[in-house]
C-alpha cells in the first residue's frame, strides 16, 4: 500500500547513456592528464600526476611546482581543452539531478491533482502521522502538508503524497485539492494556525469534514466558530482516557484489547435501493447474525439507540455497528455498494 503511493521517477535509457557519456568524458580528461604529466615530468609519481590533474582541470592552482617547458605546455593544453571538457561533463550532471528532483515534484502534484474525495492532513507531527497509519489502514486517500522539509521528507519515505508549504497558504491549500476533499484535518502545533486554516478551508468547501486539534477550550471555541465539525484536544482525550483507566479498570482494558483486534466499531449510509433499504433489523440480522446494530441517525425522528428488530432501514439512515472488520467489509458492501469503511 505505501509503496503505491510513491511517485515513482521513470529513468529513460538516452537519460542513462548521457550519464554515462559525461562519466567517461570526464574520466577520459582525468586519465589524460595524468598520462601525460606521468610521461613528460618523468620524475613525477602517478599519484603526483593525478593530483596535479585534477587540481589544473578544477582550476584550484598550484603555483611554479617546477614544471619542465614541456609539462607548462602540456597544462596549457589541459587548460585549454580539459577545463572546458570537465566543466560541461559536471555541468549535464548536476542539471539532470536538479531536473529528477524536478520531475519527482512535478509527478507528485499530478498524482495530488487526480485525487478526488480524499482527506488533506495539515501537520505531520505526532498526530498528523497517527491520522495517516489509520487512513493507510482504511484504504482513504490521503495527502500530508507541512512546512518543515524535513517532515516532508519523512512523509514521502513513508510513501505518503506529500506538499511543502504553510497550511495558512491559500495556494497551497488550491495544490491540495481542498475544494474536492472529503475532509481536512486541522493538526499543526499551532492553535492559531488551526484556527487560520479551518476558516480557509471551510471557505474553499462548504461541505467538507474537518477534525481540528486545539489545546485550550478558548481555542477549541474559535474553531468550532471558523466552521470545524469536530474539535479534538489532545490533552483531554488523555485525560479522559487515565480516568477510565482508573474509574473503570476492565471496561478500559477491553477498549484498548478490542481496539487492536479485528472487532471495530463503525458507521455506514444506507444507499437507496440496497439491500438494508426498507428491510429490518432482523431481516438484515439473519444474513449478518455476528453484526449488532448500535444505533440509527436519522434526521426525524432522532438519533435511534438500541433500535429493536422491527426497526426498519430507510435511505439516507447513517448506521454505526460493530462486529469483526471482514463481516463489516461485506455489509458495507450491501448497504454502500462498496463504500470504503471507515473505522472509529
């Protein structure tokens, strides 16, 4: 799956040729060279003769080391010719580097221009990387965008799609595809810069999920007032978390057991048309015996907790269930026409 996401860089055989042919232009000189200050200082090392080669063609200098008439000549020729010679061979070699990195860049934004209902990660800190290993884990498109390069980098290693830039850009925010995202997730360090960015973002797309971290309550307010539809503090979530740990030891424990086993708790749509539509809990229940139905919301009446079996689905009714991944993988099937799962 990451190495999927990789852009990869097609290397052309006149690419590898020209490699080559400046590599020989270049190591033909430095043979040249020390060939012939070898054969003419005839006191002179093949050590000596490489070094003075390389630091006449590289125009260091080495000042009157007691050249003979004959070897003066010969270095003006080596000025002349071999300077030129190298310094077009180093030349091609740098421009095809620049022009790989280039290209990497280039590919990488064509892959992020053919992403369509996909997430945009601001920030990839800690946070931002735990959001990406569980969208890697759900098969959702994602893209990462960080100002650091180095985090950039990081992310590409991963084999994630990548941009360097501030999320507060409204540029690169455009590069990122947010008019056409699924969602955004708010994760830089910064509660400012969160703020800034879900304001953008609810702005480029009036529709579009977006999860925002904020560490103070202020913070969380300015959020959930710029247009954030969920706003997440990390500091009470672990909070949170210790106290049912303390208050309530077994129920934590088995969260945390289930949540790293096949067991998921989840939410679905059901399409009109599908199998769940117009059919009841118990007569969906006896396809899908291991599935528990959790909950219905629907628009009117209200959300539908522990609705009984004589509860019937209709179109549009956002369902979250639980039961093992592979069981929920083919409901999703039925009710979705094979919307991807997405797991809580």
């Amino acid at each position: 799956m990451l190495s999927s996401l990789k852009p990869r860089i097609q290397i052309t055989g006149e690419e590898v040729l020209h490699v080559l042919r400046c590599l020989v232009v270049l190591a033909g000189v430095v043979a040249f060279g020390t060939a012939g200050f070898t054969l003419i200082e005839r006191d002179w090392g093949l050590w000596k003769s490489l070094f003075f080669t390389l630091i006449t063609i590289t125009t260091v200098g080495y000042g009157d080391q007691g050249l003979s008439p004959s070897g003066e000549a010969f270095a003006a020729v080596l000025l002349l010719f071999g300077i030129g010679t190298a310094t077009y061979s180093l030349t091609s070699l740098v421009q095809l580097v620049v022009s790989y990195h280039g290209a990497g860049k280039k590919r990488m934004q064509e892959r992020i221009d053919r992403l369509t209902d996909h997430f945009v990660i601001c920030g990839f800190g800690r946070i931002g990387q735990i959001v990406c290993e569980q969208l890697v884990a759900a098969a959702v498109p994602f893209l990462v965008i960080d100002s650091d390069p180095d985090e950039v980098e990081n992310a590409i290693e991963y084999g994630y799609l990548a941009l360097a830039g501030n999320s507060t850009d409204d540029e690169i925010l455009a590069a990122a595809g947010i008019p056409r995202a699924r969602g955004v997730v708010c994760a830089i360090n910064s509660d400012a810069e969160n703020v800034f960015v879900t304001l953008c973002a609810r702005e480029m797309n009036k529709t579009a999920f977006i999860a925002s971290r904020a560490s103070t309550a202020a913070a969380a307010r300015r959020m959930e007032r710029a247009g954030a539809s969920i706003v997440v503090s990390p500091y009470t979530t672990a909070g949170q978390n210790i106290a049912d740990a303390i208050l309530r030891p077994r129920l934590s424990e088995f969260l945390r057991n289930h949540s790293e086993s096949d067991f998921e708790l989840s939410e679905l749509t059901v399409a009109e048309g599908s199998f769940f539509d117009g059919r009841s809990i118990r007569e969906v229940g006896e396809r899908f015996p291991t599935v528990v139905f959790v909950a219905i919301d629907r628009a009117k009446p209200a959300t539908i907790v522990r609705p009984g079996g004589s509860q019937v689905f209709l179109a549009g009714d956002h369902i979250t269930v639980a039961g093992e991944r592979t069981i929920l993988e083919e409901v999703f099937r039925e009710a979705e026409a094979g919307a991807a799962l997405a797991s809580v």
